[in-house]
C-alpha cells in the first residue's frame, strides 16, 4: 500500500515539474519516469484491488474499475481542453516570462497541467494516510529492512 501512494504522490510532484518545464529535451526524460511511476501505481493498485476484494464480487470489481476507466479517459479528453480554454481566457493566457536567455512561455495547458499535478499529489497523500500500514516508519527506513533481509536470506 505505501508503494501504491508514494507512486501517486511522485507522479503528482513530477507531473507538477513537467508543467512547469521550457523545453522538449527536458520533458522527455521527466515524462519517461513519469509513465514509469503510473505504470507501478497500476500494477499496485490492480494488486492491491485483487487481495482485498472477496472472490464472490472480484469479476465484478475488476469489470467496474475498467468501465471507471474509460468513462474517466473520455472525460479528462474532453474535458481538460475545454479547462485550459477557460483559463487562457480568465487569466489572459499565454503569457511569457524571461529567464536569463530564456523565454519560458505559459498557457492554459500549463495550469491544467499544474492542477492535475496538485489533484494527483493530494490523492497520493490522502492514500497514504488511509493506506499506511506501518505508521511512524518512514518508507526510506522500510526499503533498507527489506534490502537487509534480501542480503542475509
């Protein structure tokens, strides 16, 4: 469980500075672990979802999970240009701000984009909380009792 919402919470904050980069060169690596980070918080999730669920309604959870997710793709795909429309307009969007030789230029996009950064983290964080099964250690602390029990066995 502590995977699963530390996956979250780091796609949020890299979502979060892949909103905010200039350049392609720079995105192209953010986006990579990116989509790594998502692909673990799936996997994970989808582990977590088949322990918990009780073999009578498993068919039936996993059939609802994947119908949540094509209704929310079509969603975020319609809906997340129309957003980044209203804030181009609300906020006089694109607007251009000048670092040393840099012209970093911010649009719509780019507060949607800040937004679904924010909205991810807060779910990583709020899982984490209602997930943590070992309060009080940090997952660093976790991760070397592990690897010291995969060196001694």
């Amino acid at each position: 469980p502590r995977i699963f919402s530390a996956a979250l919470t780091c796609s949020g904050l890299l979502l979060l500075a892949l909103a905010l980069v200039p350049t392609l060169l720079l995105a192209l690596p953010l986006a990579t672990v990116l989509g790594a980070l998502i692909g673990v918080g799936w996997v994970v999730g989808y582990t977590l979802l088949g322990l918990t669920v009780e073999d009578e309604v498993r068919g039936r959870t996993f059939a609802l999970v994947q119908s949540l997710n094509g209704v929310v793709l079509v969603l975020v795909l319609a809906v997340a240009p129309l957003l980044a429309s209203a804030f181009d307009a609300a906020l006089s969007l694109p607007r251009t701000v000048t670092v040393g030789a840099l012209d970093l230029s911010y649009t719509g996009a780019t507060v949607t984009y800040l937004l679904a950064g924010i909205a991810m983290s807060t779910a990583g964080v709020a899982a984490w909380r209602a997930m943590n099964d070992q309060p009080g250690v940090s997952l660093v602390t976790e991760y070397r009792v592990v690897r010291r029990r995969r060196r001694a066995s």
